[in-house]
C-alpha cells in the first residue's frame, strides 16, 4: 500500500490535520463558555428528544476540544480523524433535515444558534464546508503519516527517513 504514497502526502496531512483541529477546537471552544446557548441551537434542530438536548448540547463542545487538539499535536490522527468525520456526517444530516423541514434556524456550528429570519440561513455553505472537512478528516483516515505530529508509528520505515510521522 505504501508504493502508491507520494513524498508530499505527510505535508498534506499537515494542513489537513490543522485547518481539521483549528476547526473543531474553535467551533467547541466559542460553545463551552456558554452551554445553555449550545443547548438551545440542538434544540432548534428539533431531531433529539427533550432529554438529550442539555446533556448533547453541553458535552458536544468538550468533545469538538478534544478531537481538536489531537489533530493539532498529532496524537491518535487516525482515531480522531474518524470522529471528526463522524460530527461532519452527523452536523451535515442535520442542517439537511433542518433545510428539508423548512426550520429557519443558525447552525450554531460556532456558537449561537436558535431561530433566525427565513432569508439568514446558510444552509448550502453550512453543507458544503462540512462536506469538505470531511474529505479532510476522510484524507487523514486513509494518511494519518504526517510531519511534526507527536506520535508516530514505529511500524512505518520511512518515518525515520523522512521524519514523517504517524498515528
């Protein structure tokens, strides 16, 4: 499997792993300092049971931090890389749903969320952005070798050549 990689794949794992980590540590940092406002955009989408809403809408923003920062130092790239694409497919069925359903809501993707005016939606951007942090985090499932991560796998014989490194 290893013939077909280019010497450019670890810097392209780089950036995907950064502008990926970037992304999710922001997005859960802005919701952590105010729950009861991430609670209120989950509850826009009007998918959860009343129940869930609170616990999804306080611990979503931890877990955004967490995968955030393992993509960031480049510890668990793959494992973090499946997670973040898990949230990608999750956030993109449920700004579909809420497209679909004609709710006229903010995403609360980076805080917020709730009702907004019919005509301020984003729906199509929304999608298409996770759409491609997808392909990011779809990049790193199938590279996670990469340059100045702090794990790599003692398995891969050219990280010790090129000083590439993987999880």
């Amino acid at each position: 499997m290893s013939e077909w990689r280019q010497p450019w794949f670890p810097w392209v794992s780089l950036v995907a792993r950064l502008v990926l980590g970037v992304v999710m540590l922001v997005a859960g940092a802005l919701k952590v300092t105010d729950p009861e406002t991430a609670a209120q955009a989950v509850r826009a989408y009007e998918i959860l049971p009343g129940a869930l809403v609170s616990p999804v809408g306080w611990g979503l923003p931890f877990l955004e931090i967490a995968i955030g920062l393992l993509l960031i130092v480049g510890f668990g790239v793959r494992a973090a890389a499946v997670a973040a694409g898990v949230f990608m497919i999750v956030f993109i069925v449920a700004v579909s749903s809420a497209w679909v359903r004609g709710l006229a809501i903010d995403c609360g993707c980076f805080g917020g969320g709730g009702q907004v005016a019919p005509g301020q939606t984003k729906y199509l951007q929304e999608i298409l952005r996770d759409v491609g942090l997808l392909l990011l985090a779809a990049w790193l499932w199938l590279n996670p070798l990469s340059k100045f991560a702090l794990e790599s796998d003692p398995s891969t014989e050219s990280s010790a050549r090129t000083g590439a490194t993987a999880s």
